[in-house]
C-alpha cells in the first residue's frame, strides 16, 4: 500500500506540473533572473572588495598594477557598450516576435535565406578546416585560455587586471545562458556538427568577443602604441571569423551570431570602462582612486 500511495502521489505531482507549465517556466525563468543578479552581486562584491584592500594597503602581494597610456578619449568605451546593449535588445524582440510564425516571417525567414545562401556556398573540402576553426570557441578552450591567463595575471600581482578578466569573462557567461534559457530558440536542422543546448544568442560567438576583446586590451598595455591597431584588429577578425564559423556550419542562425558578438562587445566594453575609471580615477572613484596610489606597507 505504501509503494501504491507513492506512485500515485507521483502521478498527481505529474498531472499538476502538466497543467501548470506556463507558471512553471516563469517561475523557473524568475529564480534563473535572480541566480544571475545574485552572482553578478557577488562579482561587484568581490570587485568592491578588492578595491577597499588595495586602498588600506592590504593583501599587498596581489597588488602590482601600473597606469598606461592607453585610453579612449572620453566615455567612447560607455558609448560602445551603450550601442551593443540596444542592438542585443532589438535582436531579442526580433526573436521574441518572429519565433512562433509559421511559416517562417521576420527575423527568422531572414536567418533562414543567409544560413542556406553561406552554409550552401561551403566546400566539403573546407568543412574540416571550419570545424577545427570553431573550436576557437568552444567551451574547454576558453575555459583553459581563461585559467591560463588569470594564474599569469595572478603571479604577476595584476589585481585590477584580473578582476577585470573574471568579471568580463565570467559576466558574458552568465548572460549567454540567461538568454538561451529565456529565448529557447531553438538550432538551425541539419548542423554539420553536433550542438547540444538553444540556440540563441551563440555561446562562441560572445565568448570569443569577450575574451579575445580583454586578451587585446591586456596585450595592448605592454606594446608601443604603433602595435595596439593590430592587436585589436587581429582581435576582431578572431572573433568575427569564429562567428562566421557558427553559420557555415549551421549550427547557429545569423543574428545569434550578432547577438553574441554584441553581448560579449558591450559587457567587456563595459567592464574596461569601469576598470578605467578605477584605474585612472573619475567621479566618485576618484577618492578610492587616490588612496589606491599610496605606498603598500
């Protein structure tokens, strides 16, 4: 009779969630909203953190950062930020809008003409230089160059630039995933590499935005300034190649690709921003600022 109760208690559990999916999805969508705010609270917390240890003089062995000349004029960087932030936010209404038309209108019927236009225009002789290309990408490598270069700026006592890596970084992960789980667009059929997971916006495309972006950055900083252009520019075409690779391979639609490449642009062009004025003081961190600069005892 107990094993009875059980599975019926089950199948009554069953039958509510079935009856109540949509209030499911919001409340599942609410606390993943709230995971996100919270470990993007415990980012700045950290940040704030490390900034009042710096200015007490403490934790003096994490702390051997120098200024650069190398500034955009202005708030350019919060410009960027500003700019990517509403192409992202027009892309996901664009979605929202165009997911559930059938046939295919919209964004989506768009996605579908350039994702058979480029996917149709690759050569089967060029297909495994793509798929080795894309794993520029791919979730273990960037994880690895991420580890790598934190642990380098670590043993270098780069406080400030390794926060700025960790949150740039770990920021662009957390709202990748925030969005697919919202959006739940689904992949383009017939992928010519196997993908687990929704679609939009591309993973690989934010992720090498974000870190080949603050990998530019950091690079930038250490070489004359007749070499920061092409840093960057090579920076860009990484990212932008890495994109592309998404579409030909069909595993990505267009604008997921341009949603993550605006993602990851904004959050790292917002986090350099920051990490400017940290650095070179400016408004209310401008007192922190001053105190950072005093001797370590």
């Amino acid at each position: 009779m107990g094993v009875l109760a059980v599975v019926e208690s089950v199948v009554l559990l069953v039958q509510w969630v079935d009856g109540h999916t949509i209030w499911m999805l919001l409340l599942l969508l609410l606390l993943l909203l709230l995971l996100l705010l919270l470990l993007l609270l415990l980012l700045l917390l950290a940040a704030a953190c490390m900034l009042r240890w710096r200015a007490q003089g403490r934790a003096a062995w994490l702390w051997q950062d120098h200024s650069t000349d190398l500034r955009p004029g202005g708030n350019w960087l919060l410009a960027v930020a500003g700019l990517a932030a509403t192409a992202l936010a027009l892309l996901v209404v664009a979605v929202q809008q165009s997911q559930p038309l059938q046939p295919p209108q919209g964004l989506m019927a768009l996605d579908l003409k350039l994702q058979n236009a480029v996917s149709a225009g690759l050569p089967p002789s060029l297909q495994p230089l793509v798929r080795g290309w894309t794993m520029l990408g791919d979730l273990r490598v960037m994880g690895l160059l991420s580890l790598v270069l934190g642990l380098w700026l670590l043993w270098r006592r780069q406080g400030l630039q390794l926060l700025s890596w960790v949150v740039a970084v770990a920021g662009t992960g957390l709202w990748v995933r925030f969005l697919k789980v919202t959006l739940q667009r689904e992949r383009p059929l017939d992928g010519l590499v196997h993908e687990a997971g929704f679609s939009f916006p591309s993973g690989h495309s934010a992720g090498t935005a974000a870190i080949f972006g603050m990998l530019a950055w950091l690079v930038a900083r250490r070489l004359p300034p007749r070499w920061r252009a092409w840093v960057f520019a090579a920076a860009v075409l990484l990212a932008l190649s890495t994109g592309l690779s998404r579409v030909l391979l069909s595993v990505h639609h267009a604008s997921d690709v341009l949603a993550g490449l605006c993602l990851g642009l904004g959050w790292t062009a917002l986090v350099l921003w920051l990490t400017d004025r940290v650095e070179h003081g400016g408004g209310a961190l401008r007192a922190v600022q001053a105190e950072a600069q005093l001797p370590l005892r």
